[in-house]
C-alpha cells in the first residue's frame, strides 16, 4: 500500500518540470519517477497477489493512480524525447542541394 498520508502526494503535479530543455537533470528525473512507480506499483501488485480475497477498494484505487500517474509521465517523457529530436533536426544543415 502507499504510505499513510498519500492521499496529500496525489493532488499535486506529477512532475516538477512539465518543460524538458538540454538539461538531463528534468530527463533523468523523469526517468527514476518512472522507476519509482514501477517500484510502488509491483509492492502493491505483490501484496494484492497474496491475498485477494482481502482487496480493498483502497488498494484497487491506488493501483489505478499509479497506472494512470505512470501513463503521465511515460508520455510527458516521450513527447520531451520528440521535441528533443525535433530540435536536432531543425538544427542540422540541410543536405539537399538549394533549388533556384
């Protein structure tokens, strides 16, 4: 389950850089909170596992925050990827010759 209090964590943003530059640090970020909640997720799925005759709605809930917080970030990772590459396309020189 996710810890007491959690409740609080969910209202707020998924992510504290919606905007990812050149900078690593928001793509690294992104990265280990997709980690982490690989991580939550797995520990709620074992613990459901173990026991389910006894789920409770508060375990179903949680689960589905952490599906869709997951989706969130996966996405918001690959559209900074995109914009990325986008960039360093718009960047390089064109190969094509210039027409007249």
């Amino acid at each position: 389950m996710l810890p007491e209090g959690s409740r609080r964590v969910r209202q707020r943003s998924i992510g504290e850089d919606n905007a990812m530059n050149d900078d690593p640090a928001p793509k690294a970020r992104s990265i280990a909170l997709i980690e982490q909640l690989c991580s939550r997720r797995s520990t709620l799925v074992q613990a459901m596992a173990a026991n389910p005759e006894q789920i409770t709605d508060e375990q179903i809930r949680d689960l589905a925050w952490l599906q869709s917080a997951f989706a969130a970030v996966e996405a918001e990772h690959r559209r900074a990827e995109r914009e990325t590459l986008q960039e360093e396309v718009q960047q390089r020189p064109s190969s094509l010759p210039s027409l007249p």
